[in-house]
C-alpha cells in the first residue's frame, strides 16, 4: 500500500510539472511566432530591461519607482491636492521575477491561456514597470475603483487626464491602443527625462507610424 502510495505521488509530481512545464514552453512559442521583425512584441506587449537598483527609490512602503519619478509624482500629487484630489500611487517598480509570479499565477487560478492572459498582464521581461517609470494610479477616494475600468469615472483620473501630461505623464494603454493591450486607465508612464524616452521609443513608434 506504501509503494503504490509513493507511486502515485510521484506520478501526480510529475504530472503537474509537466503542465507548468508546457505552459512555459506555450509562452516561449508564443515568443517565436507572434513576435514581429520591427518591435519583438509578445502578444501585444513590448520587452523592457529591468531597472538597475541604484536608480529606484522608496516611494511608500514596498513601493520603488525610478528616481527620475519621484519629485515629479510629488508635484503632480500636491497640485491635485489643492483642487481636493486624492492621487494615490498603487504600484511602482516591479522585478521581472516578480513579474513572471504574478503573470503565471493569475495565468493558473483563471484557467487562461497566455494569449488570454496577456490582454490583462504583460508577460515577464515585457512589463513598463520592469523600468521604474510606469505607476499605476488610484483615486484615494474611491478605492473600490483601484485597477478598475471604473477609475476613468473618478476625479482622479479626471485630473490626470487634463493635467498629467504637464508632469510628463502619459497614458500607457488608452482605448482601443495600437499594442491591442487591455484598455488600463490606472497605468501611466513617465516620459520626462532623454532615458525614458529612449525606454518607450518603440512604443511611440507604434502610436505614431501604425
């Protein structure tokens, strides 16, 4: 009875690393054919290097983001304040690795795809925020709208819509975006500095030539 236990124990092992095995190699397939010759984007979503720790800086407990951000959010966030606005920063700077857990985890608990995945969460290495520049934004409000479609809806993103732009902030994936991204009113990059815009050349380029 023991033996046959261990075996089947064994067997269930592999058979659930074989499966995240598969969906990996699924991705990395995914990487192969749906890349394209003038930006290598993976399903819709462009590849980005991880920013180095020397240029992250604390900006609320567990939340870094690049340095170039800080002083600029800051101004951004008092100015909104006069007019009674709550910009609350969500999230900042995420690594890769983390990037590839939340990514195959959120893949798992949905029973999605990569493909279906990606229209929500870019996969790993494909992430703005693997840079330190991309933020996602709430209204400290209204926090039932976080990461919501809701969240246009709300004085917050009404703000950043009309002034963010002042700040060097921009729109990562408006509606109906040319990278066929997930329309995300929450998620902002900053484009304020000659690197930044270096970082999300390729990006623009589709804004503007496709």
């Amino acid at each position: 009875m023991g033996l046959l236990f261990l075996g089947l124990s064994i067997s269930l092992t592999f058979l659930v690393n074989k499966s995240f095995l598969s969906q990996r190699k699924s991705l990395d397939d995914s990487s192969n054919s749906i890349e394209t010759r003038q930006n290598k984007s993976l399903l819709g979503h462009l590849p980005y290097k991880e920013a180095s720790k020397k240029d992250l800086i604390l900006f609320s407990p567990g939340i870094y983001v690049h340095k170039d951000i800080y002083e600029k959010f800051k101004e951004m966030q008092f100015m909104a304040a006069q007019r009674g606005v709550s910009l609350q920063l969500l999230s900042g700077y995420r690594s890769i690795n983390l990037q590839r857990d939340i990514f195959y985890e959120n893949k798992s608990i949905r029973n999605q795809t990569a493909v279906e995945r990606s229209r929500d969460s870019a996969p790993p290495g494909y992430s703005e925020h693997s840079t330190g520049y991309a933020i996602d934004v709430g209204d400290g409000n209204y926090p039932d709208t976080h990461f919501e479609v809701e969240f246009e809806q709300t004085p917050a993103f009404k703000w950043m819509k009309r002034f963010a732009s002042k700040y060097h902030f921009v729109l990562s994936f408006p509606p109906n975006n040319k990278q066929g991204v997930t329309y995300e009113p929450w998620h902002w990059r900053f484009e304020g500095t000659v690197k930044a815009l270096r970082e999300f050349d390729a990006a623009n380029k589709i804004i503007k030539f496709k």
